[in-house]
C-alpha cells in the first residue's frame, strides 16, 4: 500500500510518498481502508519529535481516520467488509489497559498514530473495539476533520469545565480546529461564548462557529474586552488551547471561583502563575488531555445528528502530505485540513 511515511524526525519534508507492506488483521483487528485522515497540530509536534523521541521508524502517523472495513480479523463478529466506520482517535494500546476509565487515564493510552502507524496510508490497523459505525451520511473528509478535536472538546467543554446554560466562556483560537469544536460544544450546551483570532479574515470563521464576541487580540486586549463583555465579572468558564502567551490574561478575564481548562500550548509551556491571585480568585486550575470513549461518542453522535458541524478548510491528496504540513505551520488554517489517500 502507499503511505506517507517518516524514517527520522524533522521538518515538513521529512515525509515519504512510498509503498509498505499492507498491514493484516490480527485476532479481534480489523483493516480499515482509510477514506481520508484529518492532520492535527499533534502530529506536526510528533513528526518534528517534540513529543515522544522512541519511535520505531519507519513510522506513519495520523490519528483521525473515516473509512470503510477492508479484512476482518478472528474472532471479530460484530463488523463486516464494507462498513463504514471511524477510528477513535485515542486509545491505550496496550490490551492490559482496556479495563481502565475513563480510557484517556489509562497508562497506555495515546493518540492514534504515536506507537502504532495511523492513517496516513491507504490502510490502517486497529482493534475492532476501537471503532464506530460511521452513520453520519457525511463524505469521509468531513468525517475525518473531527474526531479528535470533538473527544477533546467534550472532555474539555462539558465534562471538565463543566459548562451549563447561560455560562460565559472564552475559548481561544476559534478559528483553529480544535477552537471551533469548542466553541461548537459550548453554543451546544447553551453557552455564551466569547472567542479570539489573530486576523480579521479569521473573524466570519470563529462566529460561524457560534461565538458571540469574536476579539482580534491583535487589536484589542482580549481580556479587557471580555471584562467588558461580562459587565467587570468575568467568564465563568476559559477553554485554552493556547498556553504561555495568554495566560496570565487568560486568568484576568476569568470570574471569581471560575475554572480555567488548559490543553494546548500553540503559544507556548511556560507561564507564570500568581499564587496569591489562585487563592484570592478562588480559580480551579485543570489540565486537559484527550477524552474517554463515551465522550467520544457523544461528541461524534452530535456530528451526526447535525448538531456540530464538520469544519473542513482544505483536503490534500495523502501525497503532498508535507504541503498540507507546511499549510498548518503558515497559521492560515481556519478549521481542519485532511488527507485523502
Ligand atoms: N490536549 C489535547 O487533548 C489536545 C487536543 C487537540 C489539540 N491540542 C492542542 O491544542 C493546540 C491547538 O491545536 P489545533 O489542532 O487546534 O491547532 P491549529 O488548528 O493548528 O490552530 C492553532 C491556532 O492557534 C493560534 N495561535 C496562537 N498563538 C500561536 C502561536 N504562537 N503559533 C501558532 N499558532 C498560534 C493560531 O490562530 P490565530 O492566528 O487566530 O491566533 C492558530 O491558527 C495545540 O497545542 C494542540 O497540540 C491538544
């Protein structure tokens, strides 16, 4: 089969057009034939190797497959050739592990394509459990853009932030993918939500999204405009994906007793904390990584039913793998970009 593959870790060019051997499904696997795999941020830090540096190359990543089951392996009833079915984006991978909840805090668990080979390639193999009956009536691409960014932002949105109706949030970067699904779940839930971009072309995209109040940081102090947005209370809730760059604002714009949800570090990993401000402001600090099966499920059941919307900017053949690459790295993206074998 084609792949895009990398033999060391680098830059966007690091990447290999090539045939490998088609993968076989072991008992209780199944080959996926991979319709279109969305690119995250993730895999650009992991082809770079800024996240794990004991990967066995040759190595394929790519986390967030949409496609239709291609062999069965022993002992697998429940699913047949032709299905169509989508991968979890993150699972544990080692079997030892599969009793654990949620999945995300299971000492194995990781996204898609980081110790095993993702879909960046015509075929994928993955345990039966791990995928879902694609019923979404969406083209793959539109599928693939959301796996990922949907686990996180139910995990991060409503189980952790624990967002209800009538909340103000501020999520940042709602125009990036992982933003725009946020800000999605937040409007779900019956959230306010307050958003930034860094340009004005990115400002339809954000309020298309479903924000409210769409703050170019560029030009405005996104948290003043929130303290003004909020009457001088603040939000209740801050969804970032962002990091070092916003967070000291990130804490100004947030209410008293108000909870600050972390999982992404675009902008940076060090930040200054004042301790005196944690306690004073009563603020619930927490980190966010991934999200379970269930909340998966739920976020993706929401696709389906029409509720959140897929948001695709681009598709590139699995080919100019590295173009796409370069596409995320010029920060022009709004939305996802997604791979077609
Ligand atoms: N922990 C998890 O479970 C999880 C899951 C998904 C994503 N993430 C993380 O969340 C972050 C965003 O991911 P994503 O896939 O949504 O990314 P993305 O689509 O590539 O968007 C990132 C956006 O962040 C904004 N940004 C702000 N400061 C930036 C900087 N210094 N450099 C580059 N961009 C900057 C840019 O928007 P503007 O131009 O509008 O500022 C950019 O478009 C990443 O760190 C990713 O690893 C974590």
């Amino acid at each position: 089969m084609k792949a895009a593959v990398i033999h060391r870790f680098g830059k966007a060019d690091v990447f290999q057009y090539e045939d490998v051997q088609q993968p076989g499904a072991g008992a209780g696997e199944l080959i996926v034939r991979v319709g279109a795999c969305g690119i995250n941020r993730y895999d650009l830090y992991l082809r770079m190797g800024a996240v794990f540096t004991d990967l066995a190359f040759p190595h394929v990543m790519g986390a967030d497959v949409a496609g239709t089951v291609a062999a069965v392996g022993e002992s697998v009833s429940e699913w047949h050739e032709g299905d169509r079915v989508i991968v979890t984006p993150g699972y544990p991978i080692d079997p030892a592990d599969w009793t654990v909840m949620p999945e995300n805090q299971a000492p194995s668990f990781e996204v898609t394509g980081t110790h095993t080979w993702g879909g960046n390639a015509e075929y994928i193999r993955v345990p039966a459990r791990f995928v879902i009956r694609d019923n979404t009536g969406l083209p793959p691409e539109e599928v693939a853009a959301m796996p990922l960014v949907l686990m996180t932002a139910v995990h991060a949105v409503e189980t952790l932030g624990q967002v209800r109706a009538g909340n103000h949030v501020l999520v940042q970067a709602g125009a990036s993918g992982s933003g725009q699904a946020c800000v999605q779940v937040a409007k779900l839930l019956g959230a306010r939500v307050a958003t930034t971009v860094g340009s004005i072309d990115k400002m339809e995209t954000a309020s298309s999204a479903g924000a409210e109040l769409v703050i170019n940081y560029k030009e405005q102090n996104f948290a003043e405009t929130v303290l003004d947005w909020t009457d001088g209370v603040g939000v209740d809730v801050v969804i970032d994906n962002v990091g070092g760059s916003v967070f000291e604002d990130n804490l100004r714009a947030l209410r008293l007793g108000g909870t600050f949800v972390n999982f992404g570090l675009v902008g940076g990993m060090k930040a200054t904390l004042n301790i005196r401000d944690l306690f004073f402001r009563q603020h619930h600090l927490v980190g966010s990584f991934m999200g379970s099966l269930a909340e998966w499920k739920r976020g993706m059941g929401w696709l389906a039913e029409g509720k959140i919307k897929a948001c695709v900017d681009r598709t590139f053949p699995l080919s100019d793998i590295s173009e796409a690459h370069r596409y995320i790295e010029s920060r022009a993206v709004r939305g996802k970009v997604v791979l077609i074998p």
